[in-house]
C-alpha cells in the first residue's frame, strides 16, 4: 500500500505532516522522531478517517514532543539578510544594516550589526560575509573561553582537547570525541558567553566520563551549580 500523509494545523502559522507507513502490525502507532518529522504506523487497509481521528486526538501530546526535540535544534529561521532584520551576537539582538562599499567588512556596536559585503547588497553575499564574521569572533572567543573552562576543571594544557573544531552542527551544540577532538557549533557565537560556557564545559565533563552517568552529572554539577538555568537559556534562544 502506498504511503500517505496526513496534514494537520500545528498552530496558528504552521502545518503538520504526519506520515503514514503501512505494516503487517495489528495496532496504530503515532511516533514523533528526533528530527521533528512524525508518523504513524498502520496496519494495511486502515482508513484514512480512523488515523486522522487518531492525530487529532493526540495533538496536544504531538506537540509536547516537538516542544521536547526542538530544544535540541539550533535555530534554523529563515533570514532575508536586508536591513532591519534582527540577528543575534553573544545572545544580543541587534539589528542589520546593509551598506556597500569598496571593502567587505562588518562592524558590532552595541545596537548594530553593519554589513558590507562589497558594491552589492545581494543577501546571499551578505549572508556569507557576515557568517564569515561569526566564525572569525567564533574561532577567537571560543579558544578564549574553552581555556578558561579548563582552569575551572583543572585539567592541566597537555590534558585538554587535542583540538578544536568549529562547524555547523544540525542538531547539538557541542561534542567530544573519544579521540579529545571538541566539536562546537558556529551557531553558539550568537548566544550568551555563560550558555558557550556551560556547553565547554559539559563537554570537557566528558573527557572524565564519556557518558552521561552519574558520575558526570556530579562533575558538572560540582564545577557549575547553575548549569540548568545556562541550558534553559540556551533553550529559550532556539524557541
Ligand atoms: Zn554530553
């Protein structure tokens, strides 16, 4: 049987697609996955009615668990790149100023973020001119702070990350390989240094104890009490 999908409002601007995928098994199944996409599992020769009652009965939990992964999902708006638009620095919202000129060049005041990205204003230039920017403050800011990190866990130099990687990540804000390879988000440099701290540090947590034990817990815990109310923060910047 062919698959379906199921359209349902979400809220007032958006939509929910529910994906409907037939199987031999004898009971309805509604998951939401990680990524935010949701689907039902149907046994064959289901009618449609029965799964979009189904859905519509479970709005209220479908949506409580797209609340729960969309705090894992860096922000992904759609931006336009014109003047006006607000766009985040260090968890300041400031706002774009688009300007042309002979040198691509951008300048942070307390209230603007002034773009050139050449004798053009074409968003897709300015975009990359000013991400450029972000992953230049990123890759000072972030080697800045991650030794600071590591004075508060007193993890000797030698003991540290064997490197460090900036890139834009999906779905987390920082990793640790089991080589010592810290991976960190791009997205961060638009939150509050304490949230870039408290993702340093959970990861360099993770040096001790790879996993999320007890143990680490107690780590993080002990070298930052007020680690939840940083994370809520973070979480609060996504939404
Ligand atoms: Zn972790």
């Amino acid at each position: 049987m062919p698959e379906l999908t199921l359209r349902s409002r979400l809220d007032t601007k958006s939509f929910l697609d529910c994906r409907i995928v037939y199987t031999q098994r004898k009971t309805l199944q509604l998951e939401v996955l990680p990524d935010m996409s949701v689907r039902m599992i149907a046994p064959l020769g289901t009618k449609t009615e029965v799964c979009s009652r189904m859905l519509l009965k479970r709005m209220d939990w479908v949506r409580a668990q797209m609340r729960y992964f969309s705090q894992f999902h860096p922000l992904t708006k759609p931006r336009e790149y014109v003047s006006g638009e607000t766009h985040l620095f260090l968890g300041r919202r400031q706002r774009l100023k688009v300007i042309s000129g002979p040198t691509k060049d951008v300048k942070a005041t307390r209230q603007h973020l002034t773009v050139c990205a050449g004798r053009t204003t074409s968003a897709r230039l300015v975009e990359a001119t000013l991400w450029q920017w972000y992953r230049e403050q990123a890759a000072d800011l972030f080697q800045e702070r991650l030794l600071g990190c590591m004075v508060k866990l007193n993890i000797p130099k030698a003991e540290g990350p064997k490197e460090l990687i900036i890139r834009c990540y999906r779905s987390r804000w920082g990793s640790m390989s089991p080589t010592g390879v810290l991976g960190l988000n791009l997205d961060l440099i638009r939150a509050p240094i304490e949230c870039i701290d408290y993702v340093i540090i959970h990861e360099l947590c993770h040096l001790r104890f790879p996993h999320h034990g007890p143990r680490f817990w107690d780590l993080l815990e002990r070298v930052m009490p007020d680690w939840r109310k940083r994370k809520s923060k973070l979480e609060r910047l996504t939404a």
